[in-house]
C-alpha cells in the first residue's frame, strides 16, 4: 500500500499542511516603478502531495516558486515550509534549508548541471556539499540515477545526453540530499511530448516511492491533468483549483477521471470569477449577491 492508495490517501488529505502561504506579496521594485508579481496568494500543500501550479505567462508562478526554494523573499505575507518560516530566516539558516529540505529543477535545462562533469559526478554534487562521506555519495547517486533509468549514461557529461535525460539527472541532482520537497520550474519546457511525459511519469515515481512532496509549475495542460491537483495563478493570487480523483496506474496513463473544478476563496473572502463568466454576463464593476436554499447567485450589478 503507498500513500496514494485508500486508507493512507485520506491519512494524508488529514495531515495538517507542510506549506502554507498565505497573504503573500512580493513587490519587485525596477526603476522607480512598482511591479506586483505575487497580490495576496494563498496556498496549502499536504506533505506527500503533488501539485501542478498553471498561469499564463507573467501571472508570478516562478516567483512563488523561487520564494518556495529560499532564492528569492516576500515583500510581505507568510510563508512557511515544515519547520521554516521562509519570511524570517537568517542566511545560515536559508543555506542549510536550501541544502537539505528543497530540490529544485529550473526550466533551462542547461542550468541544472555542471556542463563539464558526468551524470555521476553532477549528482553527487550537492552530497559534497553536505558532507557525505564519498563512498556512500557514489553509492547513493548510482541508485538515483539507476530511479531515473540512466545507469547506461552514468558517465556521459551534459553535451553526451538528450534533453530529456538532462532533465532525468537534473531531478535525480534534485533529489541527492533527500529533500522533502522538490520544485521544479517547468520542468518539461524544452522537451517535446514523449519525453515531457516520461518526466512526469517519473516525478509522479517519485512522489509516490519517495513519499516527496513536489509542486511542478507548468504552461503544460498534460502535465496540469497528470496530477491529483491544479491550481491556477492569475494575477498573482491562486483564483481556481482542479481536483482529479485517479489512481497512481491512470494518472501515469494520463487518463483523468472525475473531475471537479473550484474557485478558491481566500481570507478575506475573495474569488475571482473567471473572465468568460465576466464577458457572458457582462459584469463589471459590481455584482448583486444573492443567497437561496444553500446556493450563491452573481448577477451584474451595472455600472
Ligand atoms: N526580478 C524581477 N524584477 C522585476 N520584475 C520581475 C522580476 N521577476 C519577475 N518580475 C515580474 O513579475 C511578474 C511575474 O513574473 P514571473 O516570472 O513570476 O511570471 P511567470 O508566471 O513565471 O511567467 P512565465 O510563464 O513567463 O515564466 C511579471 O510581470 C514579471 O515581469
Ligand atoms: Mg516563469
């Protein structure tokens, strides 16, 4: 029995949230103007799960990434992940939180290794930098590397590989440490469909040998539809959540099942409603709100 399956499945939808954020801001300051990547986004991850973030482009999914992987702060707002509070954090503390709870996958393929190391030697890599004796560091990365299926290209360097096993050992880098959590900035950017999907099959491996927790952020709508949950950014806030209820064995055939779609509200009591709902009724500014027999009615309010 894994985590996905029955019982353990609902143990984990109970565990309480291993990130949280919440209200979160991040302002980035060019010149003498303002730009407001993240406006107040919410968001809560159970520890085992795996999530697609999806926005168009501009909407602040690499931002929320990086602040997740300790590279970039706040402007305001929570955010914590397991036991770190990522808005208050001295350097030493963001090091060793970058070097043991987080791997992270960049979207350029080409910045997730060492160009002039083997597969090998990139992945035992960051167990240098932990300390890890080099017996059990050769040890571990043949093992991680064998997980990604490259025990052939152990000793290939990053111009011997395609793009897709570049990725393959980039994940298995991400992994060297055992973090609890891995992120990764679409991840499948470069590749094209076959080996876009064999790397997400192998990050929902992943997510279910390793029990690691993982947010994917994606333009990708197979890779949205090939996990259990899908949250959508707009304007730096999270407006709506997919939930597909499929085994492990469907979602790895990319086969989606019951599926449900939601509005988020947040603290405040916000939604956003979606722009063709806004156009079809022609809501502007202000909607009536109506309540009957357990239900919430928008209509448009007028000017
Ligand atoms: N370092 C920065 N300085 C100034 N503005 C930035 C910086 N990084 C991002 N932004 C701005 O913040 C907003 C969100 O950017 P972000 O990179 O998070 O978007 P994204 O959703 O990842 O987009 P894409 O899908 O194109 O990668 C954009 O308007 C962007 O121009
Ligand atoms: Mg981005």
């Amino acid at each position: 029995m894994t985590l996905r399956d029955g019982m353990a499945r609902e143990l984990l939808e109970e565990a309480p949230p291993y990130i949280v954020c919440s209200g979160l801001f991040k302002i980035y300051k060019v010149a003498d103007l303002e730009v407001v990547a993240l406006r107040g986004l919410e968001l809560n991850v159970r520890p085992g799960e795996i999530i697609a973030i999806v926005g168009a482009s501009g909407s602040g999914k690499s931002t929320l990434l990086n602040i997740l992987a300790g590279y970039d702060t706040p402007s305001a707002g929570t955010v914590r992940v397991g036991e770190y509070d990522l808005l208050n954090m001295t350097n030493r503390e963001v090091v060793d939180y970058r070097r043991r709870e987080v791997g992270f996958i960049w979207q350029e393929t080409s910045r997730n290794l060492f160009p002039y190391l083997t597969a090998l030697e990139n992945v035992e890599l960051p167990m240098v930098l932990t300390g890890l004796p080099p017996k059990a560091r050769r040890q571990r990365s043949e093992e991680l590397l064998s997980l990604v299926g490259l025990s052939q290209r152990m000793h290939h360097t990053q111009a011997e590989l395609s793009g897709g096993e570049q990725q393959r050992v980039s994940i298995a880098v991400a992994l060297a440490n055992k973090p609890p959590l891995l992120l990764a900035d679409e991840p499948t950017g470069e590749l094209d469909d076959e080996t876009s999907a064999a790397v997400l099959d192998l990050l929902n491996r992943v997510n279910r040998d390793l029990a690691t927790t993982i947010v994917v952020v994606t333009h990708d709508p197979a890779i949205a539809s090939s996990v259990g949950r899908a949250i959508a950014i707009r304007d730096g806030k999270t407006s709506t959540e997919t939930l597909r209820r499929v085994s492990f064995e469907k979602r790895i055939g990319g086969q989606a099942e019951d599926v449900e779609e939601f509005l988020l509200v947040d603290s405040s009591g916000s939604v956003q409603i979606p722009r063709n709902i806004l156009d079809k009724l022609a809501i502007g500014r202000r909607v009536r709100v109506a309540e009957t027999d357990g239900k919430v009615t928008l209509e448009s309010g007028g000017e």
